[in-house]
C-alpha cells in the first residue's frame, strides 16, 4: 500500500532529533517507524506517522525542512529469504530502489519501499503480495 512519509533535513548536532520527537509528541502525532541517513553537515529523517499532513504542517511551522514522499509499505514474514524474494521481484521488473528501511516485531517486517515510479513499484507489489499471500 502507497502511504506518505515525512522526510526532514536535521542539523548534525546534539538535541536535532530529540526536537522533532518532541514537536511531534507535544502535537499528539505517533510516530510509527523512523531512519536516519547521516551525511556530514545534515541528516535525513524519515518517519512514518499517523498524521502525515499534520506532522508535516507542525514541522515547517518549526522551520524545519520537510518533504511528503510517497512510499510503499508491505509485510514481509520474518522467515529466511523472503525480502530477497520481494527484491527479486522488482529486479525482474526493472524497477530501482532509491531507498528502503524496515522494522521487525512478533515475527512480520513491515518494510518501506521508494523507487522513482511509485506506480510500477505498486503495481508489481500488489501482484507479489497477491501471489505470495493470497491478498
């Protein structure tokens, strides 16, 4: 399923995050998956949320700079091989990861996915999610 993620430019410097968690918290906004991507002056925060928009919104308002992008999201079970399988699958395809993260719990990865077309990504995941689960 295409859902949208917040990404935000931080300041590599103690206390960065800890805002954005914060204004977050302080808004009622639950964050429900997040990784960085460190580079030498700024990083990447990626963060899926309940409220997308409003997360967004409450950030700018901050001054901070953020970005809506649309990622996909799936289950993958926790067993050996199966996001090789989803990979393959998109490798078939032709279709190139820009970036990916996931997390595990009780036994199922929720893996985020972007590739530059979101479509044929989506496309290609929904008949592998069909195939393989019987959505």
């Amino acid at each position: 399923m295409i859902i949208k993620q917040v990404s935000v430019l931080i300041e590599n410097r103690k206390g960065s995050c800890w805002q954005v968690f914060q204004a977050l918290a302080d808004n009622q906004i639950n964050i429900l998956s997040y990784s960085i991507e460190d580079a030498p002056e700024n990083g990447t925060l990626r963060l899926i949320v309940d409220n997308s928009r409003k997360a967004n919104d409450v950030l700018q308002g901050l001054g901070f700079r953020t970005q809506l992008t649309k990622v996909y999201t799936m289950n993958v079970p926790n067993k050996t091989g199966s996001m090789s399988k989803v990979l393959k699958s998109l490798a078939d395809q032709d279709i190139s990861i820009n970036f990916m993260y996931a997390l595990q719990y009780m036994g199922i990865s929720q893996a985020v996915i972007h590739a530059d077309d979101m479509q044929k990504l989506s496309e290609v995941l929904l008949q592998y999610e069909q195939d393989q689960f019987g959505q």
